[in-house]
C-alpha cells in the first residue's frame, strides 16, 4: 500500500493519475468500495479521531491513499481547524506506519519518505 501526501494544490492526484496509471474514477471515498484509490477528506479525518478501530482496517485495504499533510504551517486559532489538524497528523502517522511506500509531494514533486517508487 502507498501514502501520497502533501498540502493543498501539492500535485497529489496528478501524481498518482499521470505516475501511478488511476484514473480519478479509480479515486474515491470509502463508502466507494469499488476504488482502488482512496481520498481522505476532512469528515474522514475526523471520524478518524473517535473510530480509529473501525475505519483503519477498511482504509487499510485500498492500493492508494491520499491524505492531505496539514501539520507544516502555523497553528490554528479555530478549535475546530486545530482539531482538524491533529486528525491529519494522525491518521498520516499510523497510515504511514503500515504503508509500503509514502510519498509526499511538494510543487508537483515527489519525494520518497519510505520504501522505494518504481514508475
């Protein structure tokens, strides 16, 4: 399994449309059990926080997934932004941990973290 993470506009889906061969049909939410490639979004991330035991194994089970890195810039004021944050940091950290492979993409680039990218 393989991580793709990175900010905002970092290039992420291209990378894995153009790099890795998806399509962005191939690239869903987890209520689409068909898709190879999984996109975590805010909502996700946050149910992360309080059902970390049930969701894992079924985002554990995608080829792919793209997480956004929020955790590089300044700290939030808002509440509900900071929590957000630590959401991602999480579910980065322990995705990560049972990757692979993870990239994280920075101005379309990719950089290796862990294991080794073979196009």
């Amino acid at each position: 399994m393989m991580v793709v993470i990175g900010g905002y506009g970092s290039g992420r889906r291209t990378f894995v449309c153009e790099k890795l061969g998806f399509t962005l049909t191939d690239i869903g939410t987890l209520s689409d059990t068909s898709c190879a490639v999984l996109f975590i979004d805010n909502d996700l991330a946050l149910s992360f926080l309080t059902q970390r035991e049930v969701l894992l194994p079924l985002i554990l089970q995608k080829e792919v997934i793209i997480c956004t890195e929020a955790g590089c810039g300044i700290v939030p004021a808002e509440e509900e932004q900071n929590l957000l944050r630590e959401a991602y940091g999480l579910l980065n950290r322990v995705c990560a941990a049972n990757a692979d492979t993870v990239v994280r993409m920075c101005c379309g680039i990719p950089q290796v973290l862990k294991g080794e990218l073979t196009l």
